[in-house]
C-alpha cells in the first residue's frame, strides 16, 4: 500500500513517517531528564498528524487530518505559553 512501484508521493510519506519516529524517540530520551509528560492536546495532534500521513492517498481526508492536527499543537503551545507567563 505504501510502497507503489513508482510512487514517488509514497516514498516521501515513508521518509516523512521515519523522520517522525525519529523525533519522537530523541524527544522522549530528551523527556526522561525532565520530568513532563505529554499533554493530552500534545498527544491528539501527533496522533492526528500521523494518521493523516497514513492516509494522504486520499487528499481530503490526509490533509484534513494533518491540519487539525497542527492547530491542535499550535494551540497546545499557545496553552503552555500561557501557563509559563507569571
């Protein structure tokens, strides 16, 4: 399914999808020194913004996944700004 002889949109979804795993597992050996945990709005926009990598044959729907999951983290940072600010 991801990998089409041919498919050059599919081969950039596989790089894009290891490149994200690859950030994950930095940012979760980076996490073990600091004691935070994701936070829950932190957690549905990564889950959403790899759904819709997986599902990016269909456009409607991939892109649809991917932008709410990037307001979702734009949002999430937002919240944690605040928060920081005295």
């Amino acid at each position: 399914m991801l990998l089409e002889s041919g498919s050059s949109a599919s081969a950039w979804i596989v790089c894009a999808l290891v490149l994200l795993a690859i950030i994950f597992v930095i940012l979760m050996i980076k996490r073990r020194e600091l004691p935070q945990r994701m936070s829950k709005l932190e957690s549905l926009a990564f889950v959403l913004i790899i759904m819709g990598l997986f599902l990016a044959e269909n456009r409607l729907l991939g892109y649809s996944l991917l932008g709410a999951g990037v307001i979702l983290a734009i949002l999430d940072i937002l919240d944690k700004s605040r928060k920081s600010r005295p």
